[in-house]
C-alpha cells in the first residue's frame, strides 16, 4: 500500500489525462492520414481543386499524427516515471 499525497494523485491524474487525448488525436490523425492516402492513391477522377485540397489536407493529417504520437509517447514515459518515484523504485 502506497500513501500518495493530493498533489502526487494530481500528477498521476494529469499525465494520463494528456496521454489519453494525445492517443485520441493521433487515431483521428492518422485515421484522416490513412483514408486520405489511399483515396489518392485509388481515385483518378479528382478534379484538380479537390486533389489540391486532399493533398494538402495529408500533410496536414501526417503533421498532426507524428505530433500527437510524439505527445503521446512523452506522456506515457512522464506517468510511468511518476509512478515508479511514487513507488520508491528508482
């Protein structure tokens, strides 16, 4: 049994707070990433404007994904440190 302080129940609540939106918007991203790829890959009848905007919609989308897995990997190494200094482990 562990007694924890409300300041290290914060931290704790914080970090998997910000890891559980950061995996969210990475799923969001690299699903658009995805589905956008392969529409552009599939699709030959895109008139010029709409491939435009799907392409730079991807960059966006593959920009948005390395962010928030980098955001959320970061996340995920600050919660498990957080818990191994709260449990003594060092």
């Amino acid at each position: 049994m562990y007694r924890l302080t409300s300041d290290e129940i914060d931290t704790i609540c914080e970090a998997g707070n910000y890891k559980t939106l950061d995996l969210a918007l990475f799923s969001v991203c690299f699903g658009v990433l995805a589905t956008l790829g392969v529409t552009l890959l599939t699709v030959d009848t895109l008139t010029p404007s709409v491939q435009r905007s799907f392409v730079n919609i991807t960059y966006i989308s593959a920009l948005g994904s390395v962010f928030f897995g980098v955001r959320a990997k970061i996340a995920w190494g600050k919660t498990r440190r957080t818990l191994k200094r709260l449990k003594g482990e060092q």
